[in-house]
C-alpha cells in the first residue's frame, strides 16, 4: 500500500514538473507553491494577494521567468505570482520567495 502511494506520489510530481514545463517555464521554478494569486497591492513589507494581505520576509527570494534572482521592485498591481510561505516566530505567515508567473497562469475562483 504504501509503495502504491509513492508511485501515485512521484507520478503525479513528474506531472506537475512536466506542466511547468509545458507552460514555458525555466527548470528553477517548482512544481507547484504553497499559493497562487494576482497582486492587488504592495503597501510597505506587505503583499495584498486577493483579499489577503501577508507580510514579506526582509529576506525574500524573488524569480522572474527572465532571471532565477529578481527584486521586489519587479512585483507590482496585477502581476500573476506563485508564493512560499514560513511561519514567523509570532506565529503568522510571510511571504519568502515568490515566482512571477506569465499572464494568464492564475486562474481564479
């Protein structure tokens, strides 16, 4: 059962590794990211994603499909982007790495 389970696991691991490839983009971007969504704002260390506002990590990574280290200055209203999330010492979320996604990857509900 388990070895089943780890098939299914690693197969469905190549699939989204062979979709993220599909859509064109570079072999530094992962699989899959902990959200999804379009940047509505950027107020201070903060990123409103949707509804949601989380707070970026002084330290974040940032990935461009045109270049594996970017800079928060290339994150603005309306770009489509793929975010990792870390639990902060206070017990709340923050954003640190975020992927730019091309236009029209994010689907929304």
């Amino acid at each position: 059962m388990l070895s089943i389970s780890r098939s299914l696991l690693m197969a469905g691991l190549a699939a989204m590794a062979f979709l993220a490839n599909a859509q064109g983009l570079p072999e530094y971007y992962p699989p899959s990211f902990d959200q999804t969504g379009i940047v509505n704002a950027v107020r201070g260390d903060q990123l409103i994603v949707g509804a949601s506002a989380f707070p970026v990590d002084s330290n974040v990574r940032v990935h461009t499909p045109d270049t594996a280290f970017g800079s928060m200055a290339g994150i603005d209203k309306g770009k489509e982007i793929g975010f990792n999330l870390a639990r902060q010492s206070s017990g709340g979320k923050q954003i640190t790495e975020i992927w730019v996604l091309p236009e029209g990857t994010v689907v929304l509900p």
